[in-house]
C-alpha cells in the first residue's frame, strides 16, 4: 500500500513543479515574447501566414473568432469523413478494412474533431494506417490547438486584451507547442517500447497449439500515443487504449502519459497568472484546483486498494480490486490514472472504468460534471474563471459591494452568459439523451447491466460526450444507429455551444472600462474568495448532478455494502 501512495505522490511533486516553468512558456508564446525556437520556427511561421493568407497582426471580434473556429472545423471534418468513407480504396491500408459505416464514420469525426475522442469502434480492427495517421491524428493535432486558442483567447479577454486572431494561435499552438513536445515525447516512448511502424500485423502460432496462428497488430503508435494524451485527446490506437502493452509498456511510459495528458491544463493557469500579471490569484486557483484533485485520488485511491467487500469475504482477506486493471500498473497507478483522465478531459484508460468501485465511478462521473479538475484544453480554464465570476458575484451579493472581476463590473450580460455555460448547456446534453435511453432500454438496446451501475453506464456515455472526454463504462454496447447519433449531438452540443458563449463572454470583458481599486472592491486574489469559488463550484455539481449520482455510484455502494 505505502509504495501505491509514494508512486502517486513523486507525480504530484512533478506536476507542480512543472506546471509554472510551462504556463511560463506558453504566456511567452503568446505575447510574442522570444522564445528558444524563434530561430528555427520563425520562418516558418512566416511561410504558413503568407501562404494561407492569415494576416498576423489582424484581431478578431468574439463572433470573427467562433465563426473561424466553425468554419474551419467544418471543412476538416468533412476531409475526414470522406477519409474514413473510402478508407477501403486508400493505401497503407495492409489488412483490407473496408469503410465504417456511415453513422460510425460520422460519430467518429464528430468525436475527434470535438477533441472528445469518443470511440466506438476497435481501432486496429476497424481503421487502416491511413486513416488512423491522416485522419484521427491530423484532428489530434488540430483540435487540441483549437481548445487551447480558445483557452487563451478567453483570458486576453478577461485581460481587457483583444481577444486574438483564431488561425495564428491555432498556428503558434502547434508549432510552439504541440508538434516540438510530441516529436521528443515519440522519441522517448519509443526508446521504451512502444512500437512506430507500418509494417502489416505480425502473425504468429499460438502457444496453445503451434498450428493455430494469432495474428498481432501492430502500427505506428508512438507519435500517435503522444499527441493522445498532449492534446488531451484520448482515443486510443487499440481497443483497450493505454492498458494495452504497446500504447503503454511499462511504468516508465505509464509516467509520461500522466505527465503530458495534465501538463497543459495544468500550465494554463499559471499562463493566466503570467499575462494578468496576477501570479498570486493563479497560485491560489492552482492550489484550490490541486487540493480537489488530490482527495478525489484519494477517494479513489481507497476505494480501489480496500477492494470489493464481496469478493474479500471469498477470499478471507482483504485484497486490492483487481478487475479490469493491468498487473503492471496495480491499484494506486489505475487509480491515479483514471481521476487524471477524467479531470483533464483527455479520455485515455489504463484500465477499465466500469470495473471501478463505486466510489472511483462517483468521483470519475464528478469530473467529467464538474469540468474544472482540470478540465479539457483550454476550455477547463476558461471554466476555472467562469466559476471564479459566478463566485464574485454571489459574494457581491451577500456582502454588498459591486461584483467586480481584474477591475470590470460583472453585469446582466456577464451573469446571463456563466449561468448559460454552467446551468444550462452541460445538464441539457448529459440529461436529457440519457432520461431517452433510459426510458426506451429494450428498444435501443446496448445497457449491458441493469440496476444502478446500469444508469451511471448511460449517464456516464453522454458526460464523457458532453464534456469532451472520451472515456466511458466499456460495458455500454454502443456502436449502434442510436448511440451513434445521440452521442454526436451531445458531443457537437458540449463542444461548440460553450466555446461560443466563452468567446462573447470574454469579447465583453474585453470592451469593458478597467475601475480604479477602492476599500470597497472584493479582491479576487484571496485566499477566502478562493475558498468561495471552490464552494459554488461544489454547491453547483451537487445541485445539478448529485440526484444522477445518488441513484447510481451512492446507490451502487449502499447496494455492495449490505452483500447485495
């Protein structure tokens, strides 16, 4: 047990020591400062802009930057939908997979380029090289710069900054950070095992009977596995994502996928810190954010190492809960893992959610309701803030003075706009699809399990969905016209419906005259006004979700411990 919780904390000390030198690095990138890169990606950029025509220096409104971001996702989904549509003419295409059909197809676009990573299907048995290379990690790339372009124009807005121009920080995303991260990121997962090749499935017999041959796939993984979790992706080359020894060999690889999956989210706000020139607020939020973290592995932690009850009391003894998890990651590594895929909105596994107790499904459906432990990339951040202004308000309120946030008055506009964002948009795409599943069971089929663990497997289908994550109770058969469809709205709704209402929140910020501090401002950079925000955020998930979570994970619980 001690060495679990040891392992878990050498990460935790990596995280925050990491997080401030990058959030550091990204705010350099995007106020122009010189960077060690200038050198070689200069020019580089400079090609991009006057090839496509982006003029650099041009500043976009908040409906300019979201009818950017519409429109060129737009034209990227429909490349690679066709992609996927005639996989089965394209080359590098070694086992003959014809196409998905055309609900999958359209799922799975919808899916990556939503940055959700939703998955219906079984990669290496469902997607030729091609499509896995020029298609879901084209949008790998893409969609994670899209999330951290909005991520960062939210806070120049918060600023009172312009709030950018979408394609030079779509750009500046990939060539500062990204793409230089991943290369060195492939590089070191292949130095430990992880394949990178387009060589077809290597066959071989069986160790059962040397006349039965298995056939192993195998493929270009480790580029693929490092944009995965960098972009906070999260969909994997193999079905079973990173608990399959190839994605993720070894503790070594297990580390670098922790690292790089909270790396950004985690960075961004020290970035907030950087160009607000408000360290100590971003310090604070950090820490508020990191304590939530921690006792959400905590309670996962527990739950997992004490085990089934049921299944102790066969045994006679207390034993670890083993099921559905790698033996070379144990509990506290399964644990860790699946608290900082959810909080980050990345999606990847390194052992199976549905075989979690129910405290680890509790805590990994409040993650995906919550957004903001650390949320997805870019957008968790934005959240972060969004709740800060709910919080500034609320207090405004109870003690009497003006709400105000980095010196602008929080208004009708600014109010209508964040209880929109976190009233509203998220339950309507969680609720609503699984309250239609739900009632209709025998008729869309797929709840593989009945009873409460049955509920939180659909509920958690549309929050994975809803908030961009991926991830999901495995035992949902979900490639089917139903969930295919439903899923897509869900995952189009979550995405772009807020990353709209972000950018005309920030866009007002943005406009508003800066107001000279007084004895009757409410700072913002406290530690009581961080202990508010982090009760709205609580108090806001439990009003709106906790009903979901009492009628499954809690129920589920209750239901084991009295031997049921």
């Amino acid at each position: 047990m001690l060495q679990g919780w040891i392992q878990i904390g050498i990460t935790l000390v990596l995280i925050v020591a990491i997080a401030p030198i990058f959030g550091g690095y990204i705010a350099r990138v995007y106020l122009g400062q010189k960077t060690i890169l200038d050198r070689i990606l200069n020019p580089i950029e400079s090609l991009i802009f006057n090839l496509s025509g982006v003029q650099s220096k041009a500043q976009m409104t908040g409906w300019q930057y979201a009818r950017a971001i519409l429109l060129s996702n737009l034209a990227m989904a429909v490349i690679v939908f066709l992609l996927l549509t005639f996989q089965g003419a394209l080359p590098l295409n070694t086992t003959g997979l014809s196409a998905p059909s055309w609900d999958l197809a359209l799922h799975t676009t919808i899916s990556f380029i939503t940055n959700t990573n939703q998955q219906h299907y079984s990669g290496e048995t469902m997607l030729s090289y091609s499509s896995q290379m020029f298609g879901i990690a084209f949008l790998m790339f893409t969609s994670a710069a899209t999330g951290l372009a909005v991520g960062i124009a939210f806070i120049r807005g918060l600023t009172g900054r312009s709030l950018g121009n979408f394609y030079v920080d779509l750009t500046l995303a990939i060539t500062r950070i990204l793409l230089p991260i991943s290369i060195i990121g492939a590089i070191a997962l292949m130095a430990a095992g992880v394949p990178e090749t387009l060589a077809a499935p290597v066959v071989v017999p069986t160790l059962e009977d040397p006349n039965i041959s298995q056939a192993i796939a195998i493929g270009p993984v480790a580029h693929y596995e490092i944009i995965k979790q960098l972009g906070e992706n999260g969909g994997g080359f193999f079905a079973i994502n990173s608990a399959h020894p190839f994605e993720n060999p070894n503790g070594f690889t297990n580390l670098i996928q922790i690292l790089t999956m909270i790396s950004i989210p985690t960075a961004l706000i020290h970035t907030y810190g950087v160009i607000a020139n408000s360290r100590k607020q971003a310090w604070l939020l950090f820490g508020m954010v990191f304590i939530l973290f921690v006792s959400f592995i905590v309670v996962v932690g527990i739950g997992e190492y004490q085990g089934n009850p049921l299944v102790n009391n066969l045994l006679g003894l207390q034993s670890p809960n083993f099921e559905g998890k790698e033996v070379r990651f144990g509990w506290a590594q399964s644990a860790l893992f699946a608290v900082t895929t959810t909080g980050t909105m990345t999606g990847a596994v390194n052992s199976m959610h549905d075989s979690l107790m129910p405290s680890g499904g509790f805590i990994t459906l409040s993650n995906l309701f919550l957004q903001i432990i650390w949320g997805g990339q870019g957008t968790g951040t934005a959240y972060l803030f969004v709740y800060s202004i709910l919080a500034v308000f609320v207090t405004g309120l109870m003690v009497g003075r003006t709400p105000e946030f980095l010196g602008r008055k929080i208004e009708k506009n600014e109010v209508v706009l964040t209880s929109f964002l976190i009233l509203l948009i998220h339950p309507i795409f969680i609720l609503i699809p699984s309250a239609i599943a739900l009632a209709f069971p025998d008729q869309l089929a797929g709840i593989s399990n009945s009873g409460f663990h049955g509920l939180s497997q659909v509920v958690y289908e549309y929050a994975s969905a809803a908030a961009n994550n991926g991830s999901g109770f495995e035992g949902l058969g979900d490639n089917t016209l139903w969930w295919n469809l439903s899923a897509s709205v869900s995952l189009l709704g979550g995405r772009y419906v807020p990353i709209i209402a972000l950018l005309l929140l920030a866009d007002g910020m943005s406009r508003k005259q800066t107001i000279a501090m007084t004895t009757g401002t409410l700072r913002t950079d406290t530690v009581l006004f961080t202990s508010v925000t982090a009760g709205v955020i609580l108090i806001m998930g439990a009003l709106t979700f906790f009903p979901v979570l009492a009628l499954g994970s809690v129920a589920e619980a209750f239901l084991i411990a009295r031997g049921g």
